[in-house]
C-alpha cells in the first residue's frame, strides 16, 4: 500500500513536471525575446544556401549549377518558382546530395515534398564577388543568393517560425580560391572581412524572417584528390580552412548574442570528414586517396577531384538529421 501511494504520487509529480515544462515551453515561445523551441519533427520548409555541395538543379536553373537562375537570369517570377522542379540525381555527386537525403526532397515540385527544399545554392559560389572575383560570370556568390532570395522568393515561399531552418554551408570555394593569392597579406583581417560580408546577409535573411539556422564549416579540403599530390598547396589550405572555420566560429557565437530571438545550430563537418576519412574501412569506403566519376563509385569517397560520392552525402544527412534530432 505504502510502495503503491509512493509510485502513484512519484508518477503524479512527473506528470506535473511534464505539463509544467510544457507550460514553460508555450510560455516561451510566445516571449519574443526568447528562442523559438526547434523540433526537427515539425519542420516543414528548409531553404538553402551554399556552393557546389549543396546545390540541387532545378528545370530552370543552369545545367549542373543551380536550382533556379544565374548572375545573368537573377530574377524570376512567383509563377516560375513555384513551378520549378528538382531534377533527380543532378548534383556534384551524380547521385542525391545531403539536403536531399535530409528532407526527402529528391525530384518534383518541392511544394510537393513533405519537408519542402527551397534550394539557393549556386555550384562554384564564393562568399562575396567584391573580395574575391567570380569563377565564371554566371555564378551566384552567397551574399548574393541572399538578395534573390529576399527580392523573388521570400514574399512566396512560406517561412512560418518553427516550421522553417535554413541551412548555411560556403567557404570550400573561399579558401580554395586564396591559396594562390599573394595580394592577401594579412589573413586574419582577410577572414574577418568574409566573415563581416557573410553574416551581414546571415542578419538580412533573419530581419526577412529566417529565424533557425544550421551553420555548416568548411571540410578538410587538403584531403581531396585534387590537394593530396601538392604537400605545400594541401598545408596552406588547411591552414586556411582552420583560420575560416575559427573566424566562423567566432562570427556564428557574435550573430547569436546580438540576435536572442534567433536558434542557432551549428554543425562540424570539418570533424566528421576527418572522422570518416581516418576510419574509412568502418564505413564502408575503400578508397579514400583516388576518386570515381562513374555511375557507381562504390567504395569510393571522392566522385572526382574535389567532390565527394553520393554515399558520402547520404551519411552526412543521417549524421545530421541525428544532430537535429538531438537539438529538438
Ligand atoms: C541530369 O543528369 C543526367 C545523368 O547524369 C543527365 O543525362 C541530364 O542531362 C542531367 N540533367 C540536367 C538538367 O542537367
Ligand atoms: C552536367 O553534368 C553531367 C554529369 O557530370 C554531364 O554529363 C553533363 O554534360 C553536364 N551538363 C552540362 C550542360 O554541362
Ligand atoms: C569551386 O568551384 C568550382 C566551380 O567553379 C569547382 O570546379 C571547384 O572544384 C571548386 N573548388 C573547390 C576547392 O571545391
Ligand atoms: C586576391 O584577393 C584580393 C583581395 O580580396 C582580390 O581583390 C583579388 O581579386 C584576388 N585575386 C584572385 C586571383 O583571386
Ligand atoms: C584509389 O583509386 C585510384 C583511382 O582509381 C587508384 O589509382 C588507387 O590505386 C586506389 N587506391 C586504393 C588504396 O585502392
């Protein structure tokens, strides 16, 4: 009888404890200047920025680069977004890529998706075209994929708080394109400047009503099959792609503490590359040095030289949902 009223009353205070820690929640969320709680299960649209490993290609984007447009086709109308669709299995991998594998939005109208992917991401893109020059003149850098983003789509596709994350991952291109650069004398200043340019479109697309973010840092780049044969070349990139992910760091921690309202999520791939490519064996990968451009790279990390395979990206995804899982 003694141990019954014990368990009875021990489960009636977990019960409270449960509706006080919801009530506390909803308490919460209605308090603009706290965080909106993140649940990954109710997430409902993810829009994207990035280069080459996150682009998907769209019906009207440029072949093997984008979703939607180019710097020379910037603009589109709500018709032709909302009628633009995912092309299978057309991203650097040649298979799905990550933000597919993430929100099962592999081909069709993203409307269409139960997790909808509304993809900005333009292959080749740099930060910021006024530090460091396009590759070719149709590339969209990221500051700008945010401009298109806030003038053609942001009146268009829903961004509900708690229902909406936005991804952010650039750099790769960044700190490839610097390596050879002997104008840059002073790389510290040189990152804050990036980092200044990046963030001030990171602050325009949260005033525009993206509110949870995913910020993604730079792989380890000296391990592509592009750097391995170059020792100098692959010491000074990943000295660069340090010195990115630090300053990163340290922009992602200042955007957080002027932006209170604001969820802010951070994931490690420079680790997880590392930690997939110092265990590749446990993964399944036998070959981590070469690549394969081939219709099946089994085995193989790399697709080509810079590039990483469609298994790779499947992986990520899976380490990622995991990730943002554990944040809900
Ligand atoms: C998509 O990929 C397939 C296979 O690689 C290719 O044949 C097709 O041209 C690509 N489509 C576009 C729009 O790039
Ligand atoms: C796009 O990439 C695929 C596979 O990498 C290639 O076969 C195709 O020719 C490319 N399309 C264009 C227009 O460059
Ligand atoms: C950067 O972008 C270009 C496309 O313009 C691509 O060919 C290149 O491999 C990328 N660089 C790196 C380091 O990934
Ligand atoms: C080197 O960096 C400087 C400083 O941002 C930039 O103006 C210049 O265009 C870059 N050069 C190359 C070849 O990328
Ligand atoms: C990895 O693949 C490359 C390219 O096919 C090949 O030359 C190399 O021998 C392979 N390495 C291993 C360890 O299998």
């Amino acid at each position: 009888m003694r141990s019954l009223t014990f368990s009875l009353s021990a489960s009636l205070a977990g019960l409270l404890q449960i509706c006080y820690g919801a009530l506390i929640g909803e308490m919460s969320n209605e308090n603009h200047g706290l965080k909106p709680k993140f649940n990954w299960e109710e997430i409902e649209f993810v829009h994207a920025f990035g280069d080459s490993y996150s682009f998907v290609q769209g019906t009207r984007g440029e072949a093997n680069f984008s979703f939607i447009g180019d710097a020379l086709h910037f603009a589109f109308t709500p018709e032709q977004l909302l009628s633009n669709e995912i092309v299978a299995r057309n991203t650097s991998s040649d298979g799905s890529n990550w933000l597919e594998f993430l929100t099962g939005c592999f081909s069709g109208l993203p409307s269409k998706c139960k997790k909808q992917l509304w993809d900005f991401s333009f292959a080749g893109a740099d930060i910021d075209a006024n530090i460091l020059p396009r590759h070719s003149s149709d590339i969209i850098p990221l500051v700008d994929q945010v401009k298109q983003w806030i003038s053609f789509a942001a009146d268009i596709i829903p961004h509900p708080h708690g229902k909406t994350l936005t991804t952010w991952w650039i750099g790769i291109n960044d700190t490839g394109d610097t390596v050879t650069n002997a104008t840059i004398t002073d790389f510290d200043a040189f990152w804050n400047v990036e980092m200044t340019s990046y963030f001030d479109a990171v602050q325009a697309a949260t005033d525009r009503g993206l509110r949870t973010h995913l910020f993604i840092n730079v792989p380890p780049e000296e391990r592509t099959p592009a750097s391995l044969g170059n020792p100098t070349k692959a010491a000074l990139l990943k000295t660069h792609i340090d010195e990115f992910n630090t300053a990163l760091a340290s922009h992602i921690s200042a955007f957080e503490a002027v932006n209170p309202g604001v969820t802010v999520m951070t994931f490690d791939a420079h680790s997880w590359f590392n930690m997939i490519l110092d265990n590749p064996q446990h993964f399944g990968f036998t070959n981590t040095t070469g690549f394969c451009t081939c219709p099946e790279p089994e085995g193989f990390f790399w697709f080509n030289t810079a590039h990483p395979t469609e298994r790779v990206h499947e992986l990520l995804a899976k380490t990622i949902e995991a990730h943002l899982i554990d944040q809900s």
